[in-house]
C-alpha cells in the first residue's frame, strides 16, 4: 500500500509450504442472480436469532462459487494480515488483535433505504445460509492467497434493508475506536477506514459477507466480526470490522482514494494491465509459493464479473 510496501523477503519461512503448481480449475455456477430477480425479503424480525457466536461451525454448507486451489495455510491468513488499525507492519494486526473489542457489535444501516437502524450482529446474518466460500484475494501489494472465507451473501442481506431507487452506491465504514485501536492514534489514512461499491456490485453473487475463515470464527487480526470479501478486486476494498452500511446517491469517498487518489481508485478491480504508478500489476507471489504466477483480470472471475464493467475505460476507472 502507499504507507508500506511489502517485499517478498516479509513472508517469514515457517509460512511458506512446498512450492506447487495448481491447475485453476474453477467450478463456478453461472451467476444468474440479478437485481430484479431477487426474491423481496421477510422483515428483520422473523429473523432467526444469529451472531458469530450462534453459528454453528459444524454445519455451514459449501458454496459451488469455492474455487478448487491449494488453500493457504492458517497460521499465513491469520498472521501476515493488513490492518492498518492495529499497526502498519504485517504482523501487528495479531499481535494488537485483543485491542479490538468486537463484543457487543452492532451495525448502523443509514442513506436510502426503507429499513434504516442500529442492527445487533444477531440481527444481521441468517444462518441458514452462511457457507464456505474458497476465494482468492490479490492485494494490491501483488502478494496473494486462498482463503476458505465463512460467510453470507452480501446481496441479500442489503436486500432486507429495502435501498430505494436513488441508492447507487453503498458506503461501509469501520470501527472507530482510537483509544482502543493502536493505529488509529495516527493518521496515517482517513478514519474510520472506509469502503465503497456500486450498489450491482455490492449485489453481485460473489460479494460476502464474511464471519469467519477455515470453518471457525474470523479472527480480530481479519477484521472480526463482519468484513466484505470483494474477491475481484484488491484485497483494500475487503474492508474489514464494519460498523456501518450507508446507502447513497453519489459516489462515497474511499480512505485508500483520499490518502492516494493517483494510486488507489474507487473500482480497484484486479487488473494485470493497470500498473500502480510505483510497481507492475502483473504479476504475485502467492503467500506460501516460490515462483509468482500471472495475474488474472478480474482476480480469475472475469466470466462472471467483467460484463458489469462492459463499456468502460478500465484504465481509467482503475
Ligand atoms: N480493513 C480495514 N478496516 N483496515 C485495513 O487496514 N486493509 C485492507 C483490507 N481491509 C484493511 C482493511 C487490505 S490492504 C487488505 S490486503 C485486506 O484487508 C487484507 O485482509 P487479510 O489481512 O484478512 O488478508
């Protein structure tokens, strides 16, 4: 990122396996789901009673939209992490994970929508449908891994707070905590840190709504208790411990866009062609691999994503 450029010389030894080569062999149902297709949402109330806490772990489901990839072990995911709250370096988001209280949380669901209000976790994620989605996530620091996410759809769940007609964009935003989050004593980004998609995005199948990775709970270092998995984009857009879900008219403003706006743009989609202005984007090194490997457009889900980006100069919408 602008603050700290990682080098593969970070990874320390104990995180990387064997080198292996893994044939990409995607098994993605077609995403059909479309805006108006949705089926209209019960009301929150007839929720069951949900939270991290009351999923059971041994019953989540497997999601057909799981690449089939080597997954990057545990202790990688859970310990070279970007989250600037808790420190710059990678390995601070675990070793300041207890400053993050995620006990009791809640989400503000404001902007153009039917349905705003302070929602509890428990209020906030069915847990019929919570399940095992095998993702890639390219950070824009060109390092990347596969990561087994716990989560939701994000599409329905935005569904249920009913977004009128004006809504174009969501907003997301993170906890605000400075005398708890060490990072947030500097200001080193714009706080809270800050997120937007366009609302089809933010609608797409793949868009998640994570709770926890490798069948158990997130851990704080991973944004516990609720981050988005944006797995076509780089990984700053997966924002991560979200306190607010803004439904808007305009565009909402980044904090990666505001500290960088020649660097970081507001789609941030994976794109091989796109350099950052200070390192080429087409190529990673997969936490855990020797040799890097290319960089797919679209992080690898062009045939399901590009369309919503058909007509547009993605060199400048970058
Ligand atoms: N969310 C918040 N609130 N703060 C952050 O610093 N870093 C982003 C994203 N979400 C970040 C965040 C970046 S740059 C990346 S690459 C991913 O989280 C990393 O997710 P991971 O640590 O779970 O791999």
């Amino acid at each position: 990122m602008l603050l700290k450029v990682s080098k593969s010389s970070d990874v320390k030894e104990s995180q990387v396996t064997d080198e292996s080569l893994y044939r990409d062999r995607r098994r993605f149902l077609q995403a059909s789901a479309s805006l108006t297709a949705m089926s209209l949402a019960p009301s929150l109330s007839m929720w069951p009673a949900i939270g991290s806490a009351s999923i059971d772990f041994n019953k989540i489901g497997k999601s057909d939209f799981s690449i089939d990839e080597e997954t990057t072990p545990y202790d990688a995911v859970t310990s070279y992490n970007n989250f600037y709250e808790l420190g710059l370096d990678k390995g601070d988001p675990k070793r300041n994970a207890q400053h993050l209280k995620v006990k009791p949380w809640s989400v503000k669901v404001e902007g153009e929508c039917e349905k705003p209000g302070e929602y509890n976790l428990e209020d906030f994620i069915s847990p019929g449908k919570v399940e095992e989605r095998i993702y890639r996530l390219r950070c824009v620091e060109a390092w990347s891994m596969v990561i087994p996410w716990v989560g939701v759809e994000l599409g329905p769940i935005l569904k249920r707070f009913q977004p009128t007609s004006k809504a174009k964009f969501v907003q997301f935003k993170t906890i605000l905590d400075p005398d708890n989050l060490p990072g947030q004593k500097r200001p080193v980004l714009e706080w809270p840190y800050r997120e937007g998609l366009r609302i089809d995005e933010a609608m797409h199948p793949l868009a998640l709504l994570a709770v926890g990775l490798y069948g158990k709970e997130m851990p704080n270092q991973n944004g516990a208790p609720l981050r988005l998995v944006m797995p076509w984009k780089y990984g700053f857009k997966s924002i991560k411990s979200i306190v607010s879900i803004e439904f808007t008219e305009e565009q909402p403003a980044t904090s990666w866009n505001i500290t960088g706006p020649r660097e970081y743009g507001f789609y941030s989609n994976v794109n091989p062609e796109v350099d950052h202005p200070r390192w080429s984007q087409k190529r990673e090194r997969r936490i855990g691999e020797f040799l890097k490997r290319e960089t797919l457009p679209f992080n690898g889900y062009a045939d399901e994503v590009a369309s919503m980006y058909a007509g547009m100069d993605l060199k400048k919408n970058f």
